[in-house]
C-alpha cells in the first residue's frame, strides 16, 4: 500500500495495486476490534458516498475501508477502457487481500453486483458477508435508462458552476433536500483548465456501458449456491429494484435477509442514512464472525 503525495487539503487516501497496474485510492479508519468492512461505491461515485458510514463502523469496532473503484474519484483510469463487472471484481479481490482475512463487504449498485461476481465467479470465499444496496442481478432496465441518462448528460461539457452541477442532481432527485452548502460537491466533481466542472469519474466508463451490459448478460452465476450471508437493503422509492424482484432474489440465497427503507431511492445511504446504518450494522453484528 503507497501513500499519495499528491493529495492536497485533506488526509491523502491509501493507495491500493491491483492485478491490472492500476492504484485503486481508498480512506482507511478504525482499528480492527471486531473485524475490516470494505465499501465499494456506485457507478459515478466516489468513496466519499460513504463518509457517515465509515465514521460509525469506525465507533463500533470496525476497520472500514472506502474504495474509489477503478476509473472513479483518486482511483487510477483503465488505459485500456476496461470497465466490465470482472474487471471490478478482480480489484475488489486484490484490496481484500491487502486489508485482512475475508473482509464483510457493502456494495451499493455497481460495487454490490462487482461483490456478487468475487462471490460467484472470480474469487468465491474472499468475503465473509456480502451487503447489497439496492441492486440484484436483473435490476429494471428503465431504472437503468434513467441513471445512464443522467451520468450521461453534460458528459462532454461538464458545468460552468458548482450551482449548475447542484441544479442538475435537484432535477434529478427531486425527493431529496437540496444543500445550502455546495462545498461537498468538489469531492464528486473535477475543474478542468477549462474552468469547466466535470464529474470525477472516466467517460469511458459510461460511453461503454451498453458494451458491458451486454457481455455481463451473457454471464449466468448460480446464486442459489452462495453460501455466505447477504443482507439486500432496498431503497422502496427505488427506481432500480422492486420489491417482487428483491423478493424473489432473497428467496434464491441460502443465508439471504432483506430490508427494505421507507422514503429512500436508489441511492439508500444518502436518502436515509440512520435508517441504512441501522440496518447494516445489525446485520453486520449478528454475524458470528464478528468479534
């Protein structure tokens, strides 16, 4: 693990290699009292998604460990474009062995259905838990029409302002409270010498997507023979997951268990954060391995 010296006006991240070349950047609190919690992110976010859920995983014992997935935030671009889910996978895999023996790991969205392919195809045994928010393997193709569409938008141009971006995410999300305070934004966003603010993440990634849901189509993973504890923490104004499709995917896992938060989207944790937290870490505390 390197540090990068490049990091400037915050604690600069933990920067883990992986298989591929690429450094994966990750923020890296707590002191391993009852075991490590990798979070991975969703598609167009950062580590920083997960802020108040690594603060309190650090308060109850835990090591977490917030990763920028590849082509995301600090974390190195593919050269090469490569953003299928085995790729992730792969990254995922190689972190888990740097932080400690089998790790329990949350994944909203890409970095859940990244955890379910460690699980069932690239590296079966590396976690000893497996948190999925707001994601199974068929999620609704117009939930995924509508999220595409929006990291979509302004890819090229980007916005002339913080305000812009802001503007942008309240039409986007219109349920949820828009901040006075647009500081935290340029965690989530970069400036280019242009002046123009971009989001912090490779357009590749998005350009390729209709690639790369094609190939993982093709994939069949057989997740009834999983055997680890998946806990699935739904958002029920979900435009991605409903409630019949969480169903009928936990009915499938052998140790499966299901919560579903009221007047949360897709993105759980930002909409309903004490409700997520609450849930994640009963889950997490009632597992036997957990010290």
């Amino acid at each position: 693990m390197l540090k990068d010296p490049m990091s400037v006006g915050e604690a600069p991240p933990t920067l883990f290699p992986t298989r591929s070349g690429l450094r994966l950047a990750a923020d890296v609190v707590g002191e391993d009292r009852r075991g490590v919690v990798m979070l991975a992110h969703g598609g167009g976010q950062t580590r920083h998604a997960w802020a108040s859920t690594a603060e309190r995983l650090a308060e109850r014992g835990w090591r977490a460990v917030s990763l920028d997935l590849r082509g995301h935030g600090q974390s190195e671009w593919a050269p090469d474009g490569d953003y299928a889910i085995s790729r992730f996978a792969e990254d995922l895999v190689d972190v888990a062995k740097a932080v400690g023996d089998r790790p329990a790991m949350i994944g909203a969205s890409l970095g859940g259905m990244a955890g379910l392919a460690v699980e069932t195809q690239v590296a079966p045994g590396t976690f000893s838990s497996l948190t999925l928010v707001d994601i199974v393997p068929r999620s609704d193709p117009e939930g995924v029409a509508k999220i595409m569409g929006f990291m979509g938008a302004n890819l090229e141009h980007g916005f002339d302002s913080l305000e812009a971006a802001s503007d942008a995410i309240a039409a986007y999300l219109p349920h949820r409270q828009r901040p006075s305070d647009l500081s935290g934004l340029r965690k989530n966003l970069r400036q280019g010498t242009d002046g123009r603010w971009r989001w912090h993440w490779d357009p590749a990634f998005v350009t390729g997507m209709s690639r790369r849901r094609a190939a993982d189509a093709e994939a069949d993973p057989n997740y009834a023979a999983l055997d680890l504890p998946i806990h699935l923490i739904r958002g029920r104004m979900s435009e991605l997951v409903s409630r019949d499709a969480a169903e009928a995917f936990v009915a499938i896992l052998k140790n499966g268990s299901f919560t579903d938060v009221a007047d949360a989207g897709h993105m759980v944790a930002g909409d309903r954060n004490d409700a997520f937290l609450e849930a994640a870490l009963a889950f997490l505390e009632a597992q036997p391995d957990a010290r």
